[in-house]
C-alpha cells in the first residue's frame, strides 16, 4: 500500500509511526492547489470592486487553507476512540450550535439566511461543523446499538429522529441542501450498519414527502425549483445565475478559454468564486479540466470507503463507519455543487469541497480528512499488531 511516513512522539514519550495514505493526500493536495488556483482567477474582478485589492479573496483562502492544515494535523494525532467516547457530548453541542445560531443578534444573516456567526475576521458557518458532530453521533449509535438497529424499528428510528431534528433547524435557517446532505449520509451509514430496507423506506418516503410540501407551499423555493426546470423561461431573473453558468460551462468545451479568460466570472456570474466557481474552472480549463477535477474526486471518495472497508476488516467497527460516512457526505456534496453548475440539481447554496471560496467549509473539510487519515493510521497499526501477534505464536 502507497503511504508517507512521518514520526511524532505520544505523551508516554515513546516514539511512533504515524502513517499517512498518499492516495488521500495526494488528491487534497491537488484539489486544494487547484482551488486556490480558481479562487484567485474567480475572484479577481469582484475582489478588486469590493475592496481595492485584485487578490484579496486569494489572499484569505490561504490563511483558510492553512489553518484548515493545521486543523487536520491536529485530528490526525487524536485517537478515534475519542470521538467514540464522547460522542453524545459532540451531539449536544451539535444541536447547540444550531440553535444558537437562530438566535437573533448571535446568528448572523446573508442574503435572507442565518446560518453564520462572527469569528473574528471570518463568519463561521455552524451547519458545516454541526454535520460532522452529528455524524459521529450516528456512528458511534451503530455500534453501540447494532443488534437492536438491525432487528428493531424503535433502534432504528432513534437516530433517524435525531438526523430530523437537526434538518428541522437547518431547515429553519433556511439550508436545505446541508439538511439534505445530513439526512442521506446518515441513512446511508446506518443502511451500511444493518439497518433493515424496509426500516429505511419509512424516512425516505416521509423526508421526499416533506420536501415536496415545503417546495410548493414556499414561493421562494418554488421559484428556485421553477427556475431550475426552465431557466431561459426567466433568464434576467429566476433563472439568471443558471443561465450565467450554463454559459460558462458551454464557452470551455475541450480544452477550456485559458486561465484568467473567463467571461462570465466577469460580474455576470454570481458567486463566481464560491457556489460556482466550477463553471469558471470548466470555462477556463473545459472538458479536460472538469474530468481532472472529478477524477480526483472519484479517488478520494473511493479510497476514503476503501479506508472504512479495511477498518471494517480490521474489527474498527466505529472507524469503518465514520471512514464511510466522511467518504460519502464528500462525495454526496462535491456531486450536488457540480450537479447545480450544470443544471441538474436546483440551486442548494452548497460548496465545492476544498476548491470553493470560504472559511468554514475548508477548516472543517481538512479537519475531517485529518480523521480519515487517523482511521487509516489505526487500521495500519491493528494489522501490524496482528500479525506480530500471529509471528509470536508462530
């Protein structure tokens, strides 16, 4: 297996091997050097407009990049068994964060919006962080739980009621694309745990039917999802952004109009260099550029499950579970964000995982990614164990 090495000291003072898959970091590093890549290019234009500087956008996702480093060097070193510890303390401050940030006066608003709070030189998006408490809390259910999610609906329902409750309030922010991605990856995780499938139609069939309802008795979502079908019907207004990046998209063909030559980013994109900035990529880089991104994805996805599979085999049963649910929800999201740029999906206010502008979305990103390079890191070190184990009796 592919991996960098490096050492570090525990607190007993003996020294270790902390194991790091390449096939994770490589991918990360080139996302993450495309993105700024993107960011600076994206932004320029409106950076320059807002604040006099052509690179202030860039400048600050560096500072988010590194802190984002720093924070995955951090969870690399702490032990998984700690987050299974105290995962009912992560799942009331989960649900803490979001509710405190509905409070007025706390949460700050954008664009009609709570769902942020003022951290210094940054608005800090709580959902971001909220997702992974919560995550973690379903994880550590399914194997504190496991016979009775597999053989009971009240087992099953328990976190299920939980991933609802949190969408009820992301819903009240409103962010429907972060509730969305909550819900799916913690049914996929408990499906993965043994959750029966006819246990798993029930919040199905509620959860489409609930979204249904609040689409049509919504004017505004309405409106989004109208636009969505149709966006040349309105293209000055509903539809404007998609039509802007369809556009975008469509100038790139093969091999892209060249780095900073985009159009559209030009203020006829909105969020050029946040929710969208991969129809800048695909218009400056084209097909070649949007199949490099995607394949990058697809590695990292398919070896963060890989990961949870070895840990599964390993007998790190809450390691494989948390592995699967951070290679899904990166997957689920990178695949939403995409699917909005290209008309696919309605609009969801979704980031593109380490290549969009912004704080709280690339912290929390890397910090997750620092736990799935620990959950490779124990499964190492249990199969080492095991066989030294197997070379002593031998």
């Amino acid at each position: 297996m592919s991996a960098a090495t490096l050492s570090y000291a525990r607190s007993t003072g003996r020294p270790r091997r902390l194991t790091l898959d390449a096939w994770v970091v490589g991918p990360v590093v080139a996302l993450l050097l495309i993105g700024l890549v993107m960011v600076a290019s994206a932004s320029i234009g409106v950076s320059d407009r807002e604040t006099g500087q052509p690179f202030f956008y860039f400048e600050r996702q560096v500072v988010y990049v590194l802190l984002g480093l720093l924070a995955a060097a951090i969870a690399v070193t702490i032990p998984t068994a700690i987050w299974e510890k105290y995962s009912m303390v992560l799942l009331v401050i989960g649900f803490a964060l979001l509710v405190l940030v509905l409070v007025p006066g706390v949460g700050h608003e954008v664009n009609g919006s709570r769902r942020w709070v003022r951290l210094g030189f940054m608005n800090f998006q709580v959902s971001e962080l909220a997702r992974v408490m919560l995550l973690t809390y379903v994880a550590s259910y399914a194997v504190r739980r496991a016979d009775e999610l597999r053989s009971d609906f009240k087992g099953f329902i328990r976190p299920v009621g939980v991933l609802a409750g949190a969408a009820v309030l992301l819903l009240a922010e409103p962010d429907f694309g972060a509730a969305t991605v909550l819900m799916t990856t913690g049914l996929v995780v408990l499906f993965l745990a043994g959750a029966r499938i006819t246990h798993l139609l029930v919040p199905i069939v509620l959860g489409i039917a609930a979204m249904g309802t609040l689409a049509v008795t919504s004017a505004y979502r309405l409106r989004r999802l109208v636009a969505f079908r149709n966006p040349w019907e309105d293209p000055f207004d509903s539809g404007f952004q998609l039509v802007q990046s369809l556009i975008a998209i469509g100038r790139g063909e093969w091999f892209g109009v060249g780095l900073g030559a985009s159009v559209q980013k030009l203020f006829y994109l909105p969020e050029a260099h946040t929710d969208f900035v991969f129809a800048v990529l695909a218009e400056e880089f084209g097909f070649a550029g949007v199949i490099v991104v995607l394949g990058l994805f697809a590695v990292l996805v398919g070896r963060a499950l890989a990961i949870s599979r070895n840990a599964s085999e390993a007998g790190l049963t809450f390691q494989s579970y948390l592995a699967a649910a951070i290679g899904i929800w990166l997957g689920l999201q990178a695949f939403v964000n995409v699917g909005v740029n290209m008309g696919l999906l309605p609009t969801k206010g979704l980031t593109l995982p380490l290549l969009s502008y912004g704080g709280s979305s690339m912290l929390v990103t890397l910090a997750w990614l620092g736990v799935l390079l620990r959950v490779h890191h124990e499964t190492q070190m249990t199969g080492r164990s095991a066989v030294a184990r197997e070379g002593r009796r031998t």
